[in-house]
DNA sequence: AGCGTGTCCTGGATGC
DNA sequence: TGCATCCAGGACACGC
C-alpha cells in the first residue's frame, strides 16, 4: 500500500528512466484505469503519445509527467495496490496490467490488482505561491485536477507553522485531519498512527484542543519517520507493493505501532493497542498515548 | 461551509 | 473441505 515515501521512491525510479524520452505506444487494459480523465483512453492515448517527458513531479501521493511548455500533464495515483513497473521481466504476470506505455527504450506498466488508482490527463495551472507544486517539478504549475491537496510534510515550500495553525482551526480529531489530504497530504493509515506514537498524542484527541506546539511536533514527526521511510527504500506490507524495478521495500521492520496489535511498545513494552476508527483502525500505545479527558476527546 | 459516512475493488483471512 | 463473509486501504460523492 503506497504512501508517500514509497510513491517518492517511484517517483524517482521513473524519472531515472524515462526523463526526457518520448512516449511512442500507449495501451490500456482496463477501463478503471481511466474512469477520471476526460475523454478517457483515446484522450489520454492522444495527449501523450508523442510527448516527451520533461519532469517526472510529485505532491503527496500523486504523480505527474509534465511535457514542456505544454499544460498538459499524465497524473497517477497509485491507489492502494498499484505498481509501476520498469523493463518487467519477461515471465512476470499480466492479469493485474492495467496500462502499458514504451516510452523510450523503455516498457512501463501499470498494474494494478484493486484498481483504486488511476491515470489521468489535467491541464495545469499557477501555483498560488508561485513556487514548484511538487518535487520533481521544475515549473510553477500544478495539475488542475489536485490543485486543492496540500502541500506534503516532505515539501521544503509546506509551512508546517500554517498547517498546525490549520489543523487546530477544524472541529474534528488529530488523525481524521492528518488524513486530509486537503490539511496535509501523503499521510496514510500507517505514517498516521506512527506520527501520532512519536508525538505521544491519542488518534482522537480533538484539535481544537491542541497547542501549535503539539500540532507542529505531529507534523515534525511525521515529517521525520517519511525521511526515514524513504531513506529505507518505502515501507511493505506484502508482495503487492514493489518498487519500479520490481524490489520491495523494507521498512515495514521498523514501524512501531502499526500492525503490531497485542506486541510490546517499543518504549514502555505495554501491548499495542488496536481500536477501530472511522471504518478503519488506529494502532496507538495505551500508556505513551494516553487517553485524553473527555473535554479534549473527539467524537471519532 | 464543514464535517462524517458510504462507496469503489480484489483476494487473503476468517468463520461456520 | 467448501462456501460465505469480512477486511484492508485512498479519495471523493454525497448528505446532514
């Protein structure tokens, strides 16, 4: 399941490979795969093939080739299960291929076994503060389609001072709002409730009851366990999450709180914790994450 | 307007 | 053993 330092990791992979190549085939496999662009495969197949990419850009977990002067962009969203794959062996399986593109001397596929992500063509536009919308760009345009997801803890141009501001002005919890990808994005399930573990505060600690001190060192830690993600190589849960040449990540060692119901807190041994949260579930430590008094407590 | 819930999807895990 | 149901997750449409 891709977050942020995992589709950081295949932001790079790609721009490795296929920066300033021309994209020469273009096939799809599934219609999911284009249900948000406009116009669909053949709009999508037109806009790119013969375009050279000239930046290979992200912003929280969505990626996007940027062609030149042209406003035009491919966006992807890797979804829970996607994959890009580069030069695939020969033998590897097609049944979850969703889009194939040659770009170059290159084979990219997408795959994709849930097909909750996505490819799309969207027209770009100024960024508000004038700055690149995302690593990777080098231009100040950002995708029309993602102009309202927020800048990523990992962004040198996100005011972490704002978005603390911001978070503690909703009337909601801490981890509801770490998952607005409208707040703060690139946040999953997992770097929320391992941020959380490494601020000390409770998934449903209410905002509004928070200083900026606490709000701030929330975005500092998950800012922080990303860094360590991605120097690790993106986190991995099962075999579904490769990076583009086809190695899984392994940071999943290193996670703390997430996926380790019933085992010791790595700080007080106390068992970790696993309670359900808006059709979800948030895994915290019952004596580091205490919960808070009922005035300080959201309702979910 | 802002916030919370339901929905999309597949296949591994669990239950009877 | 086999069938049915549950569950995981991000993003967004929708309703209150």
């Amino acid at each position: 399941m891709p977050e942020l330092p995992e589709v950081e990791t295949v932001r790079a992979g790609l721009a490795d490979h296929v920066l300033d190549q021309v994209i020469t085939e273009v096939e799809f496999r599934h219609p999911r795969a284009t249900r948000r662009s406009p116009g669909g495969e053949a709009a999508l197949a037109d806009a790119t093939t013969g375009a050279r990419i000239t930046a290979i850009a992200r912003r929280g977990k969505y990626l996007w080739c940027e062609f030149g002067n042209s406003d035009a962009t491919l966006l992807i969203h890797l979804g829970m299960s996607g994959q890009i794959l580069i030069d695939p062996r020969p033998g590897m399986p097609r049944h979850h291929l969703r889009a194939r593109f040659a770009i170059g001397s290159h084979e990219v596929w997408f795959v994709d076994q849930r097909t909750f992500g996505h490819l799309m063509i969207s027209e770009s536009h100024e960024t508000p503060d004038g700055q690149p919308a995302g690593w990777g760009s080098n231009q100040p345009r950002i995708p029309t389609a993602i102009w309202h997801i927020a800048r990523d803890p990992l962004d040198s141009y996100a005011d972490l001072p704002a978005i603390a501001r911001a978070i503690r002005g909703r009337t909601t919890s801490i981890k509801r709002a770490l998952l607005d990808q409208t707040v703060v994005s690139g946040i999953g399930n997992i770097y929320a409730d391992e941020s959380l573990f490494h601020a000390r505060i409770h998934p449903r600690r209410a905002t509004a009851t928070m200083s900026q001190k606490q709000a701030l060192k929330v975005l500092h830690e998950a800012r922080e366990v990303m860094t360590q993600a991605l120097a690790a190589g993106g986190t991995s849960f099962d075999v579904l999450y490769v990076d583009v040449a086809g190695r899984s990540g392994y940071f999943e060692r290193e996670l703390t709180v997430y996926g380790r119901a019933g085992l010791p807190c790595v700080r007080c041994a106390r068992p970790i914790v696993r309670e359900s949260f808006a059709n979800r579930s948030s895994h915290r430590c019952p004596s580091c994450q205490r919960t808070p008094a009922p005035a300080h407590l959201a309702k979910c």
